[in-house]
C-alpha cells in the first residue's frame, strides 16, 4: 500500500528562453520569430504599458471612475496574442487587454469604452475595461471570475464541430484557478477533446490573497494532469518563452483535438484595480524588485537589442510618440460626449 | 512549503493596526446622550462583539482577514481573534459557502461575507438547498446558525453584474431569514440578532451607507443590544399616505417625505428593517390609517418587494386603500453603467414624491424628466 504524496519532490521546471539580460540561455529552443514580429510585439508592450500609465492617472485624476493595469504582464499578453491567429476565440478574464491590442483595437477604442461615451461600442453600458470586440474575435470581458472557462470550452467545441482551423483561448489568474468553473473546464475540456489553450497568468496575488493561501498544489500546472490535459509551465516575463509554448499549444489542440494548459509565472506589478492599494499588504521593495529588475519589456528590449533591430534612438522615438498619442485621445476624449437615452 | 513565504504584513503598511476605537471618542458636544456612528464601524463592533461573547462565531469570506475586508467591516478583527476564526478564503464562493454550511451542521456559527451578494449567485445552490431547506427536511434535527452578509444592490457606477438587488430572491425561500438594515442602530441590533438567531440568516447591507453616520443612543451602543426580527419600524409618522422602503431607500424616502410635508401631504416612512419574515401587522395598520400606500425598493420590478407588500394590503385591508398601490422600482433593465443611465435606472427622490402625490390624487406628470 502506497499513498502517492501530495507534493513531488521538484517542482515543475519552468521553460525559459531568455535570461535577465535578454540572452538566449545556449541550449535553449525557441520558436524563431522574424523581426517583423518581433519589433510589433516590442512596440505593443511598449504601447501597453504606456495606456496603461495614462489611463491610471485619468482615474487619479477622477476622469474615469475605474481602471485596471497590465503592468509586469505584458509578455504574457502581447506575445500569447503573436503566436494566435486571428480566426482563434480568445475568451478573456480581464487583465489581457493586450491581446485586443495586438489584433487592432485602436487607443481610441480603448479609451470610448472606459469613457463609456457616444462612440463606445458597448454603449455606456459596462465599467471601464470591459472591452470586447466581434470583429477582432476577442469575447467582451466580464467581472463574473473564471466563468469564461467553461464558455471557452464550448466555443472550442463548435470550433471542432464546424471543422474550423482555429482553437479558443481562454485566460485566467491563480485565483480563479480556485473556481469551480475551472475544475468543470478543465475535465470537460479533456473528456470532449475540445481545441482549447487554458492561459493562467499566476501572477501570484488574487487582490490581497497570496498564492500561498491559494492553494497548496505546485501552482497550477500539475492540475493540468488532474483532469488529462497536457501541460507546461513558462516564465510569464519571457516573450519567446511564452510565443514558442503558445505556438506549440496552438497546433496540438488544433492538429490533436486536445486541451492544453499553460501556467505563466510572473507577477502583478501594480494594483489589483484603482481601488486598491497593495502596500497594505505587501512589501514595497519586493513590488519595485519585479517592477525594475523583472520587467519583461525590458528584458525583450535587450533580445531585440542584440539582434541589430532597435536601439536607443528608435527606443525614445517610439516613447515619445506613443505617449502623445496617448495623451492626446485621453484629452480629446469629451469630445464625444456621453449617449443620451432616446424614447 | 514551496519556499513560499507567506508575507504577514502588518495592515496598514507600517501603520499598527487600529484598535476598535472606545465610542466616548465620538462624543458630539450638542448632546450627552447621542453618539454618532458609522454604518460601518457599527457592522464591525457588532461583528467584535458577538465574536467576544460566543467562540463558537468566525467569519470566512474573500479579502476579510489582512486586507481588513474588502470594504474595511472586519478591520481589526484577524489581530484580535487570529487566523481560525477570521479566515482568508481561496476564490470560490461555492466552496466556501459549502464549507461554511458544514460547519455550520457541526454547531459552529460561522458568518459568510460576499464581496457583493452578486457572487452569491455563485454560492446560491448551498444558500439555499444546503442552508435554507435542512430544517424543514430533516424535521427539526439539523439547524444551520449561519449569517450570509454583504453588500446588496447598486452602487455607483459599477455596471450590471456588481448592481444586482438581491431581497426578493432569498425572501421568497422558506426557511431563510432576510434582513437588511439602514441605519447604524439597524446596522447594529440586527446583525446581533443575526448571528444569535439558530436559522440561515441572510444579511443585504449596502455599499454607500457604509460611510453614512446616524446618531446613536447608549442602549443601542450596549453590548447586549439586540433588534427582533420580523419588526419593521416607523421612522417617520403620518397620516396621508404610507411609503415603506429598506436599506438606503429609506433614506431617499425621508427626504421625499421633507418635500411633501411642505406640499401639505403627510407622509408616514417605514423601514421594513426585515424582508423576511415581513412585518405584516405594523405595514397593515399604517395603511388602514393612511389609506394609501407608495412601495420603493431599488431591485427590479417584476416579483420584487413591492409586489409582495402590495398583494399583502390587498389581502388584509382592501376596504382601507382609497387610491390603487404605487410601486417604485428600479428600472427593469440590466444596471447601465454611464452615470446618466444609471440615474434613470435608480429611484430617485422625486420618483416618490410623484408617486405619492399620484397615490394622494394631485396631478402630476407621469414620466421622469430626462
């Protein structure tokens, strides 16, 4: 008789690709991407991460009434988003703003819908952040966690009914990982071989609650065996850690039919939302740690470097410009005014 | 464990923690006897002081214990009572409101908060068929002395799924109680009276009366103090028409009756205080002598409070009414989110006063200014 126990002795090894400075670690194998790619991926994190600055500040500023920020997740969001294609389902939480940028979705998109004025899509109808968009496939965000799980699990399933080349993509955090949903997910997405990527971005807080009173399994990779869905565990701040595993998870569910789980381990830089302060109940300097010295941004920047594609002058240029574009739609913003109610 | 060190911050970010200040600090100079609370400190001393009088007591929600809650009603409460009794939990309301049921069926008391009782809906299965229905089935055997609590209804500017008024739904369920307090005076004897009572109590509070403060007297600021369930209260006399309304309603009902009083109509304001078991005989009698009745509430329209009252007088005191029965309600729309819409979609105090002057015969305009 033996009990199997409930931890292994090693913890799941995380793939990786880049190290802190940006280097190929030498036996590495990635997924090669062109510099094309590469320099748009770069540019989106950059325009990412500058909204996301802006639009903050409109909320302090008391512009709009909410926001939330991507900040230290903009690998996890640019790069997954690189790796699909448009024809994929993606089925958000609500920290992957990203991916709708990378399809498309204008700054001034992005700003009508947190405005909620005239010419949002939505109407004025949903908080700020909740953006979703038909035409660039990307499922409108709900507050509700971890119910867009099992919603991916059924479009993943349509998918395979109509015979489609597309798989759905679906992202989560470590908390909504305590969800029932997920556990419905992910079994049924097993059972019915449903083309589905499981995206966790284990950023290790869910608002206040640490991982460490999350859950007490090795985060959420091993689930993945649980329930018979392959899995792999990715260094969330590493862009082609995460483009080469999405890629490779792309043409399995699609090629195979099956399930796949990716944990992306990384870490919330900033606020769970404006309405929090993490001060409270974390220390500063392990924020500025990841913030400085972990910044996947910039740990990109130094690959792209290397390679001869960027340098500092087009670094300043691309700042400079995105954030007078950003600034500018913030400003211009009223000009649309808010929709009235018609009789 | 995996290397993972749980971080035990101090609350406060430094700061120590603030104790349950003692009330003589919110001594007001114009009277010796009245105190001022908030809505929210009162929650929380209730709170403390049912958990200091029975061990039995804990509480188990998202963000209550170092995070202070989400909306600071537990603050102060992990330092003084510890990790087992004030318990941080995973996301899962369905999980945790299972195993704060189970605890309950053990003899626990445990006191269940919903970051807004539009999670609940997650957790409704177990409120429900776990919670509200095991006496009745069990003949007596199992009893489950459990509170549910958080905020309920809209808020501002939260859009449609953080908006949803939840009375009429857990009012309809026999064998849960549902409460839900305006003032801190409420605040206070009805969550005592919650946690002491043996049955499923659901408890709806409301996000913008939190930081409201309402004066209160030294035997509601006394540690026994405690409200009966199932009695609503007069909060303002008078003899034209009757206008009953819960949580923050009540307070848009006040200040409807200022406006009419000075149109000479009279307004008599109940705070039902209790949705469930619903005070019958105290709403009865108001409109016998009124003969008119004004229903607000903030949920939608079809099947909400307001029907149930409505159905109520007619039932006992048709022969009474002299004008039919004027309900007010929230729109019956999903909550919108622009600060316009959400105007539209909510009662506002001249919505009552229209529609007690309709109840009271005097002309008016029958749709809301835009």
């Amino acid at each position: 008789m033996r009990f199997i126990s409930e931890s292994s002795e090693e913890r799941i090894p995380c793939y990786r690709v880049l190290d802190d400075d940006g280097q190929p670690f030498p036996d590495s194998s990635f997924v090669k991407v062109s510099e094309g790619v590469a320099i748009k991926m770069y540019n989106d994190m950059v325009t990412l991460q500058t909204m996301d600055t802006i639009f903050y500040e409109a909320q302090r500023q008391g512009r709009i009434s909410f926001y939330l920020t991507t900040s230290g997740e903009e690998a996890i969001n640019i790069a997954s988003a690189a790796a699909i294609k448009n024809d994929d389902f993606v089925v958000p939480q609500y920290r992957e703003p990203g991916v709708l940028l990378w399809r498309g979705f204008s700054m001034q998109e992005f700003a009508n819908q947190c405005f909620g004025n005239k010419a949002d899509y939505g109407k004025g109808r949903q908080m700020p952040i909740h953006y979703g968009s038909n035409k660039h496939n990307y499922f409108t965000v709900s507050s509700t966690i971890a119910t867009q799980l099992p919603h991916a699990v059924g479009a993943a399933y349509a998918l395979k009914m109509d015979r489609k080349d597309a798989c759905a993509v679906t992202y989560f955090g470590d908390g909504g990982t305590s969800e029932g949903d997920f556990h419905a997910a992910l079994n049924f997405s097993a059972v019915t071989e449903a083309p589905v990527i499981f995206i966790c971005r284990n950023n290790g807080w869910a608002i206040s609650t640490p991982i460490s009173d999350q859950f007490r399994s090795d985060g959420a990779v091993v689930k993945g065996r649980a329930y018979g869905v392959r899995s792999i565990r990715v260094d969330g701040n590493d862009a082609l850690a995460i483009y080469s595993a999405v890629h490779a998870a792309r043409e399995m569910a699609i090629g195979e039919g099956r399930p796949i789980l990716i944990e992306a381990l990384t870490y919330r830089v900033g606020h769970h939302t404006t309405s929090d302060d993490s001060t409270k109940y974390r220390p500063v300097d392990e924020i500025e740690w990841w913030r400085t010295t972990q910044d996947p941004v910039t740990r990109f920047r130094k690959w792209i470097e290397s390679n001869g594609w960027w340098n500092g002058d087009i670094e300043s240029e691309l700042r400079s410009s995105v954030r007078k574009q950003v600034i500018l739609v913030s400003l211009t913003i009223s000009k649309y005014g808010l929709l009235q109610l018609q009789h | 464990m995996w290397g993972i060190i749980r971080q035990k911050v101090a609350a406060g970010g430094g700061s120590p923690v603030a104790r349950i200040r003692p009330v003589v600090s919110n001594l007001r100079n114009y009277s010796s006897a009245v105190k001022q609370m908030m809505v929210r400190e009162a929650l929380n001393s209730a709170l403390d002081e049912e958990m200091s009088a029975d061990p039995k007591v804990f509480l188990m929600g998202e963000e209550v214990g170092e995070y202070q809650g989400a909306y600071k009603i537990s603050k102060g409460l992990l330092e003084k009572y510890g990790p087992e009794r004030v318990l941080d939990t995973p996301i899962t309301e369905a999980g945790f409101t299972g195993i704060g049921v189970g605890a309950a069926y053990y003899g626990l008391k445990p006191v269940v908060e919903f970051m807004t009782f539009n999670f609940s809906m997650q957790a409704i299965d177990h409120i429900i068929n776990s919670a509200a229905k095991s006496n009745y089935m069990s003949s007596g055997q199992i009893s489950v002395p459990i509170v549910f609590r958080g905020p309920n209804g809209a808020a501002a500017g939260v859009g449609a799924q953080h908006s949803h008024c939840y009375a009429a739904w857990y009012a309809s369920v026999p064998g849960l109680k549902v409460l839900s307090p305006y003032s801190s005076e409420d605040a206070r004897g009805l969550l005592k009276a919650a946690i002491r009572d043996p049955d499923p109590v659901v408890f709806l509070e409301n996000e913008l009366l939190y930081g409201e403060s309402f004066p209160v007297s030294a035997e509601v600021l006394d540690s026994s103090f405690c409200l009966p369930i199932g009695k609503a209260k007069i909060e303002r006399e008078g003899k034209d028409v009757t206008i009953t309304a819960f949580s923050k309603i009540v307070g848009l009902s006040l200040k409807a009756a200022e406006i009419l009083a000075k149109e000479g109509i009279s307004a008599e304001v109940i705070n039902l205080r209790s949705i469930r078991p619903l005070d019958r005989s105290t709403i009865n009698a108001s409109v016998r002598k009124t003969n008119r009745l004004v229903t607000v509430e903030e949920g939608f329209p079809q099947h909400g409070v307001g029907a149930e009252i409505c159905a109520s007088v007619i039932e006992e005191s048709f022969g009474y009414l002299d004008a039919p029965v004027e309900r007010i309600a929230g729109a019956d729309v999903p909550m919108p989110y622009a600060a316009n819409l959400e105007r539209m979609a909510v009662p506002q105090v001249e919505d009552i006063v229209r529609a007690a002057k309709r109840a009271c015969y005097r002309s008016v305009p029958m749709a809301a200014a835009a």
